[in-house]
C-alpha cells in the first residue's frame, strides 16, 4: 500500500517540478498540481485504507479497559485450624 503511495507522490513531485519549471509555467501552479494531484488524495485513500487497523486498534483498548475495570474474583476465605 505504501509502496504505491510513495510512487504517485514521486509522480506527482515530479509533475509539480515540471510545472514550475516550464516557460509559462508558475510555483503556485506547481504547488496546487502537487497538492491537489497528490497530498489531498492521497490522505483520503490512506484515511480510508487505515479504517479497518482504527477499528481493531479500538476494540482492543476497548477490551483491555474493560479487562482493567473489570473486579477480580478473590479466593474465599479460610477458615482457622
């Protein structure tokens, strides 16, 4: 998942360094082409790619607080000899 991640963002630097390269070309145009073909959708496809680690991530501290909370059964008493 990263590997692809990291290879749009390479394509996408790269089409930035094009942009404000180019002879009619402008940083801001680079800087919108970089942020708006790679950093913002990007964080959405990882954002939802992550959800299901989140959710077990939850219910695991969800589990362990309610193993922690929960009371432990003492031994019964014993009586004198």
């Amino acid at each position: 998942m990263y590997l692809v991640a990291i290879a749009w963002i390479y394509v996408v630097l790269m089409m930035a360094i094009a942009e404000a390269t180019a002879a009619n070309g402008t940083v801001l145009g680079a800087f919108f082409t970089f942020f708006l073909y790679g950093v913002m959708p990007l964080s959405i496809l990882i954002y939802i790619m992550r959800t299901p680690a989140r959710k077990r991530a939850r219910l695991a501290a969800e589990n362990a607080s309610a193993a922690a909370n929960e009371p432990t059964a003492s031994p019964p008493p014993q009586s004198p000899r």
